[in-house]
C-alpha cells in the first residue's frame, strides 16, 4: 500500500511545517496573575507545615527521593480570576484548566488560591478526584502535600505503575473543587489538570551499519522532535504539546531549540516556525527559524543569530535559503489571494530585493479543514522552488523556482501529478530527489515507489527511512530502519522489532550516523 501516494498538501504540511494539532497521531496568552507578575513587598512567610505523604510501595521511588523545590513562588494573588490556578513547576506556561501530557518521573506542581485555604479540605478534595477515576486508565498518584502558606500549596505526584513503551499512558486529574476557603466559600468545578503520563523519547544515533547506538539526550518530558534547523545539523526544532485531545482540534504547542552540542534545551514563550506567515515585521532566526516580532513585555532567550526583518505588506510565507543569509518571502496585502511579491532580503547587509507578482497563482489552503497555508521556498542553493493553485477550487499547482545565477523565476515541471503536492526531499548534489506523491526519481527517470518519506545522508545517496512490518504469528506489528542504496537500487535494514513512534528525522554532516528518535532503549 502507498500510504503516502497523492498526500494532501495541507496534511503534509501539518506535520513538516508544525502545523501541529493536539492529537493522537500514532505517535494560548498566558493569563493575569501569572508567576513572572511578582508582588512589590511579600510578607514574611508563616511558619512551615510539614510535608504530609503517602508511602509509594518498591521499586518506585519515594517523592523523598526526588529533588523537589518547594521554596515560595512570588504570586499577584490579587490579579486572580479564577478561584484556583493549578501549574506544572516545570513549565509554568501548562496550567489548568487543561489536559496536556508530563513525563514519567514525578511531576511538582504548585496550587496558587485566591483565598486563604481551609488545607485539610484542599487536601482531602484533591485525594477525591484522583480516586474518582473517570475512565478505566486513570490512575491515583502517591501524593505529597507541602503548604508554603494557605494561599500556595506544592504538590509532588508519584506514579507507581509507569506506562510501557509504545503503549497508552495512565491519566490523572488534580482538582480542588469542592473544597473550601477560610470564610467557607467552596471552590468551584472546571479548574482541573489532567495529565496524560507518557513515556519521553529520546534522540539517538546509529552508525549507517546499526552497530553502534548512543543515546543524546535524557529528556524527562515528552518533547518531539519535527526538524533538523541548520546544514551542520546541530540544533532541532521540538515541541510538546500545550493542550492535548484525541481529535483533530489544532493547538498550538510549546517550542523549543535543542541544541546537540551542548545538550541544551532551550524552551520559547511564542511560537515557533520554518515557514513564517504573518506580519511584515518579525525575526529570523538564522539557526533555521522565524517568529513574531515579540509583543511587549514577552521575553524570549538572548541569541546572537536573530535578525529582525520588517518588509512592506503583509508576509504570505517566508524562508530560509540554503546559506541562512537570506529570507524568500511571497508579501502582498493580508486579504490579497494571488500574484503575490517575490521579496528577497540579505540578512548580513539588510539590502532587499522586490519582484512585484512573480509568485504567481492563488495562496494554497489545506484540503482537511480549509486553513490558509504560508507558501513555502525549498531552496537547494541553486533553486528556491515554489508553488500556488491554479485558483481557489482548483487542487493543480502552478510551479516555479527562483533561479539565484539567472536572478529571475523560471517554470518548473516535476515528474508528479498537476493536482498532486510537488514537495520533495534530494539528495545533497541534486542527483535523487524523493518526491512525497511520486516516489524515488533521479531528474525524470522514476526509480521505485515509497511507503514512506526518508532522509538523505549527506555526501551520499544512501536514503533512511523507517518501514511498518506486518506482526506474524500473533505478534504486534513493528518497525525497522532501512538505508536504500539508490546508486546501486538496493537496501538493507539495520534494525528491526523497533516499536511505533520510530522515526528517523535527520543525519549527521559527516554521513556516519542517522539521527533518530524513539521511546525504546535502542542499546538493549
């Protein structure tokens, strides 16, 4: 079966352009009273309560075990709308009410009340809830309580079951409804935290023989890899989600840059993008990334690539070209849908260069729900290819490229069906290219077909990829990391039995590794 045979454009796009929804795929401002809102004069805090717990019963470890902050949070109480506000510690901007993933390790939260508390009744109404169980795979964590004072409490959640691999995770719900505030007044309903316990992947490589695997990271929360950013492949564009349903509502999740030398994780405030859509004043971020330009009062990480670009009119889609110097942008008017301009911008020297209605053909809209797309440039050095719609009912696309000698757009004509998406990934010298709705093809000779995308080693023209294999004898079905050999027409797999939500997303430089990521511990 070609899974991928005729993709959707705007569904591709939804998972190569982090158009990400809250979903299950196999695989919004922050409010007032927020902690960065500190109080100009805090009183002295009373006199600590002891931290009451359950015992967790072997081999899991007893939250005495676990480094646990439980020093007082600076809070604007008095900027509080709701009665209560429930926050994962560590990352304060997932706070109820909500359903988002955590991590398997015990997860610290904080309870900021507007009121004084009544503690006896917040912990007897949080015991509740978690008893309650709404569904069969909710589960009651161990439970310790910490009061800094009756208006902030820290909780720390212990699993004592933890989730298998490449299995539905456990759920839990913290929820103080029901119990009562110093004067009597009862908490209301609606102002839970759900939280669905997944196992965190981790990114890995693996030599191009599978024999030698290490481990890169040791993420403790569920953040997912969507795109190598830079052309030495050092720093990844990850995400987790913010909200999280099994529908097809889009949310947009938290960002952050991993940064593989380092072994750093560095989170964002906003959004994050390869392919920017908006207003004509944003940064680049010559890593490999853009986003907004910041409102007042949003800060976000100091970094010595960022160039602010402002353009006339409103951005239809903006990227990178192969070098990070420049910035490909279709701009028009916002409400414009066609002909757009083609403006080019040096980042090093801030000169622009605008070529009014190259872009031709009308902006593209996803086939699923009808949202607009940015128009995206796939630039290899040599052309940054481009496509729009014949018009607004029509699927077939109108191709073209910017040729960078000739300094002008030209036609462009893939070997893929006119009403098909021409998106494709080739080979570093241009020799392969692997097209998502037509298969392997060196320029218009067609080589073979693919269930699957793959990635191209540097260098080479060996391609990764991951391949679903069919369970047999009343088995589970598996994965196993192919590397197809397209100069010679063969391949060989390197790995096998991996579980679901393998994937391999890129390659090192030096064409010695593939990067990969998964929930399994590749080295047993």
């Amino acid at each position: 079966m070609r899974l991928f045979r005729f993709v959707p454009l705007g569904l591709l796009l939804l998972v190569a352009v982090l158009s990400f929804t809250g979903c299950s795929m196999g695989s919004s401002p922050i409010s007032s009273g927020s902690p960065g809102t500190v109080e100009p004069a805090s009183p002295p805090a009373p006199e600590l309560s002891p931290v009451t717990t359950e015992p967790a019963p072997s081999p899991t470890p007893s939250p005495a075990s676990v480094e646990w902050r439980r020093e007082e949070i600076p809070y604007n109480y008095d900027e509080m709308k709701e009665d209560v506000r429930i926050q994962l510690d560590e990352e304060p901007q997932l706070h109820s009410p909500m359903r988002t993933t955590v991590g398997t390790t015990p997860q610290a939260y904080t309870f900021f009340f507007r009121e004084p508390m009544d503690r006896s009744s917040v912990e007897a109404a949080i015991r509740l809830h978690a008893k309650e169980k709404p569904a069969v795979h909710y589960v009651e964590p161990v439970f310790s309580f910490h009061w800094v004072n009756d208006r902030q409490l820290h909780v720390l959640a212990t699993l004592t079951n933890l989730p298998d691999v490449d299995r539905a995770g456990p759920e839990y719900v913290l929820d103080a409804a029901g119990s009562k505030t110093l004067k009597g007044k009862e908490i209301g309903e609606e102002l839970a935290f759900y939280a669905l316990v997944l196992v965190p992947s981790q990114i890995w490589q693996i030599s191009l023989d599978g024999a030698q695997k290490e481990k890169l990271t040791a993420f403790t929360a569920p953040y997912f890899v969507s795109n190598v950013l830079d052309n030495e492949h050092r720093f990844l564009l990850t995400y987790r989600y913010r909200q999280y349903c099994e529908c097809d509502a889009r949310y947009i999740p938290l960002y952050a840059v991993y940064d593989l030398n380092k072994k750093e994780l560095i989170r964002y405030p906003i959004e994050l993008t390869v392919n920017y859509r908006g207003k004509g004043a944003f940064v680049a971020d010559r890593r490999g990334f853009f986003y907004a330009k910041p409102e007042k009062g949003v800060q976000v990480p100091e970094s010595e690539w960022t160039v602010p670009v402002d353009v006339k009119g409103f951005v239809h889609g903006a990227s990178f070209s192969h070098d990070r110097r420049y910035v490909l942008m279709a701009v028009g008017a916002a409400e414009q849908q066609k002909n757009l301009d083609l403006v080019i911008t040096d980042l090093e020297t801030g000169s622009e260069r605008r070529m009014p209605g190259v872009v031709k053909g009308t902006i593209p809209t996803s086939e699923s729900d009808g949202v607009i797309l940015p128009v995206t440039f796939d630039d290899d050095g040599r052309y940054a290819t481009f496509m729009m719609r014949e018009n607004a009912d029509s699927l077939n696309e109108i191709r073209q490229r910017y040729d960078w000698k000739a300094e002008k757009v030209i036609s462009w004509n893939p070997p893929v069906a006119q009403d098909s998406w021409s998106g494709y990934y080739q080979s570093d010298d241009g020799k392969y290219q692997m097209y998502f709705n037509g298969g392997l093809y060196q320029g218009t000779n067609p080589i073979r077909e693919f269930e699957r995308w793959g990635i191209w080693i540097p260098g080479t023209h060996l391609l990764g990829y991951a391949k679903w294999e069919e369970g047999k004898e009343g088995k589970p079905s598996t994965e196993s990391l192919i590397i197809f050999d397209a100069d010679q027409r063969q391949e060989r797999v390197i790995l096998d039995g991996l579980h679901h939500g393998f994937g391999v997303f890129g390659a090192s430089q030096d064409g010695k590794w593939l990067f990969v990521q998964s929930e399994q511990d590749l080295a047993n």
